[in-house]
C-alpha cells in the first residue's frame, strides 16, 4: 500500500514513534466483527467480544455473509468494531431509559442507526435520515429487517431539520468525511484522498453541524464522529462549533485495555481510534451538550389536523392480531398500506410528515385490498409481529437460501394460506400456499442474487456460530 505522501508526513508528525506499527497495521487485513439483535437472538455465542459495545463481536474470518438467512432475517449486522464506541457515549451522556428523539443524520447504509435503535427505549423516536435518495432505500431496508418499528426513515438535506426547531433530544452526526480511516478496507478512500479533499469535507461538516444545530433541544446532546484522523475534520470542526454555540465538552470514560487515544484542543475532549492499537479501523468521536435548558411547548387545545391518516375500525379489526400488544400502536392507513406507528410517538411522527421527505415509519403491516389482506415483508421481519396469528414452516439451510434468491420452494399441505417462513425459529418473510402451488413473496429488490454453491458446502461457507 503506497499512502499519499502528504497524508504519510503529517500521520508521522502525528504519531510519532508509532507510525511505523500504523503504517504496518494498514498492510493487514482488517477485522471483520458483527452487532447483534438481540431481540432476535438472545443468544451470547462464544467468540470474542468487542469491549466497548454488549452485543459487538469478531469473527476469526470473513465468512459469505450472503449465504447466511440470518443475516437477511436481521438477527445481526456487519458493522465495523470502532463505529460501536458510540454505544459509550449514549450510555454515558443519554438516559435510554427516557422517551427521547433521537436523529442519525447521516444513516446510510443503517449501522448506527440499527445500533441506536437497540439501545433507546421502545418508547422513543429515532429519526434515521440519509440524503442520497439510492443511499436512504438501503438504509429503509436495514432498518425494517432489524424491525424495532419506532424508528422512521428520511430522505432530506441537513438544512431541512431547520424546520424542526428544538425536537430532538440527541443527535449524532457521522459526518461525510475524507474516510482516511477507511483506506485498508476501502481503497477507492485512499484513490479519493487529497489535502484540497480534507479541506472541503471540513467546510461541509461545518455547514452540516449549523444546519442541524437549530433542531437540537436545549441541553440536548450532539454526538459528532468521522473516519478520519486528521485535525481539520475533528477537533478542530468540534471546537469550532463550542465556539460558536457555547456547547458544552461531554468527555467520556475509557478503559484503558481499550487503547483508545483521547485529546484535547480548546478544551473540546475528543477520542481516536487507529489500527495499530485497537482491533478496528480509522475512527474520531467527540459529544458536546447544547447551551441551555428546555422548556416543552404547551400543547394546543385546538383541534389538529392531521397529514396522517388513521385506518379504519374494520381494517384494524383485521389485523389487530398480528402484532404483540397491538393497544401499544396506532395503525395508519396511506393507500392501501396499512402501517403500526407507535401510539405515543404518532402526533411527533405526523410533525416528521409534514416537514420532510418520510421514506418509511413505524411498521407496515398489510396491503389492503376489500376485505382481503396481504402481510407484507415488514411485518414478517417485526419485533412486534404476533407468530402466533400464522401458520408456519421451518425450512432449512437450501430451501431459505432458495427462498431469499426468490426461487420455487415446495412445502407439504395443499391450503389457501399465508405462511411465515422460518429458518431456526428466525422469520424470513412469507409465501403464500394456493392448492399444492406455493407463491414467494420476498421483495424481489431485496432477493440474493448471488448463485448458489453446491449444497454440501453452504454450511461451511455460511460460518458463523452464533449459539452460546
């Protein structure tokens, strides 16, 4: 690997004495580690943990991801191990316990903004925005296979949240940045890389912090973190923004097993994260609280007219069944989509409605069509979904690869029913029994398009052990 020779002189001038094991780590092939769902499964699998996250693991090898089912039925996601550090200042600055709005600004391709989601309380809001339209479809789709269903989807630039005064209690901001951190995994990075590069995407983090900065409560908590090591896009930027809004520095705790490198610039406490001293890649985080304390609005009286608009008492009365504590839910019909938005969160949804461009909320259920009902792929992928409400059939290793590629499958029984399909007790989505015919309804964007290997090794391309 050849580092541009800009960034090389200024990393030795950075580190020092170190470089030479930076500049070695970078030669190695980078860690490969998983976060799981732990409402999906519960199990703790023996291997060896990441230390700064409760659900974060390594594996020993990168297995083929794409022959896993549960990975597409969303028990886990493959997430770089330094982006998990934010678990630490959430837990250390956030009550999770509390029913909070929390935004994921930048979200795309979903894996803070699944992490938030398990650590937030079924109560609060996540708002998981990204602003390349192609960008925030994979971010919806991540987001409904992790199913918590109190999360919502947007697609709009940082200067659209303008329109959001003081709603959100927390926001995190992984900005766009030089990916200098990135350039063992990512080369292309290190092709892109240029000191005229670090400048702009410092500028265009600048913008992107005043933009939002406005949408944050007082006293709410701004996390800020990139891929990058160098100064411009880091501590200065975050120093920059204390200036300007008189914000607080909110340092974190370390364990000094970690290796984690704290500094300091302007008394903005800040925390990198290099390859040669932790088992992960390139990584800066800093968390500062915003001057003030909130008041709550008073909620008017008036009578409010909703964008938002409720399904009917007999469309309900169709699928009230389908999810666990349905009463905690308000159901929205757009169309023929009916949806499960949470019950308290749904007057600060309609508010997201009316301001941005929503993308995907909550949880769609059914299509509706007379009085028939079609389950759709969101709900088979739910945390809330109610198995019991279903007839279903566990299928193995061959058959749900087949089913994920979107391929014939054939289950015994001769019925007219909708079927959950299972792979070890894990809901992958559903196919529906007409007579001895068997229709596949997994969405045909999401589908494996990978061929299949021979059937004697998919087990062991698959290769991860995920059982305690």
């Amino acid at each position: 690997m050849e580092l541009p020779q800009s960034f090389a002189q200024r990393m030795k001038g950075q580190l020092g004495p170190d470089y030479t094991r930076f500049e070695e780590a970078l030669l190695q092939p980078p860690p490969v580690s998983i976060r799981l769902n732990k409402n999906k499964l519960p199990a703790q699998p023996n291997l060896p943990r990441i230390p700064w996250t409760e659900t974060g693991y390594y594996l020993p090898e990168r297995p083929q991801f794409t022959l896993d089912p549960r990975l597409h039925g969303g028990a886990y996601y493959v997430q770089e191990a330094s982006s998990m550090f934010l678990e630490q200042a959430l837990r250390q600055h956030v009550d999770l316990n509390q029913s909070l709005h929390v935004l994921d600004l930048c979200g795309a391709p979903g894996g803070k903004s699944t992490h938030i989601a398990s650590l937030i309380s079924p109560d609060s809001l996540l708002v998981a925005n990204e602003v390349i339209r192609s960008r925030a479809s994979i971010l919806a789709e991540n987001v409904t296979k992790w199913g918590s269903g109190n999360v919502v989807v947007t697609n709009n630039d940082p200067r659209d949240f303008g329109r959001l005064s003081e709603f959100f209690d927390v926001m995190v901001v992984d900005a766009p940045c030089s990916g200098e951190g990135m350039f063992r995994k990512d080369p292309q990075a290190m092709n892109e890389w240029s000191d005229e590069n670090v400048n702009l995407c410092a500028q265009r983090q600048q913008r992107i912090l005043m933009d939002v900065w406005d949408a944050l409560r007082p006293g709410g908590i701004l996390i800020y973190s990139t891929c990058t090591w160098n100064l411009a896009e880091n501590e200065q930027n975050i120093a920059w923004l204390a200036d300007q809004e008189n914000a607080q520095p909110l340092p974190l705790t370390l364990d000094p097993a970690w290796r984690v490198e704290a500094t300091s610039l302007a008394g903005i406490s800040g925390y990198r994260f290099y390859p040669h001293q932790v088992q992960g890649e390139g990584l800066f985080l800093a968390a500062v609280r915003k001057a003030g304390e909130y008041e709550a609005p008073q909620r008017s009286t008036k009578k409010k007219k909703y964008k938002l608009a409720l399904a009917g008492k007999k469309e309900r009365a169709l699928v009230n069944a389908w999810l666990v504590e349905p009463d905690r839910f308000a159901w929205v019909q757009h169309g023929e989509v009916i949806s499960a938005i949470p019950e308290n969160l749904f007057e600060e949804v309609d508010e997201l409605y009316q301001n941005l461009y929503v993308i995907y909320a909550g949880t769609e259920i059914a299509e509706s069509n007379g009085k028939k009902l079609k389950p759709l792929q969101a709900l088979g992928l739910s945390q809330h979904l109610n198995k019991n409400a279903f007839r279903t059939a566990e299928l193995g290793l061959e058959s749900a690869l087949r089913y994920l590629r979107k391929e014939d499958i054939g289950i015994s029984g001769n019925s007219n029913d909708w079927i959950l399909l299972l792979y070890e007790g894990l809901p992958l989505g559903w196919a529906k029994q007409v007579g001895n015919r068997l229709n596949n309804y997994y969405p045909k964007e999401w589908r494996i398009r990978m061929e299949l290997p021979q059937v004697l090794e998919l087990e062991s391309l698959r290769g991860i052990n995920l059982k305690s």
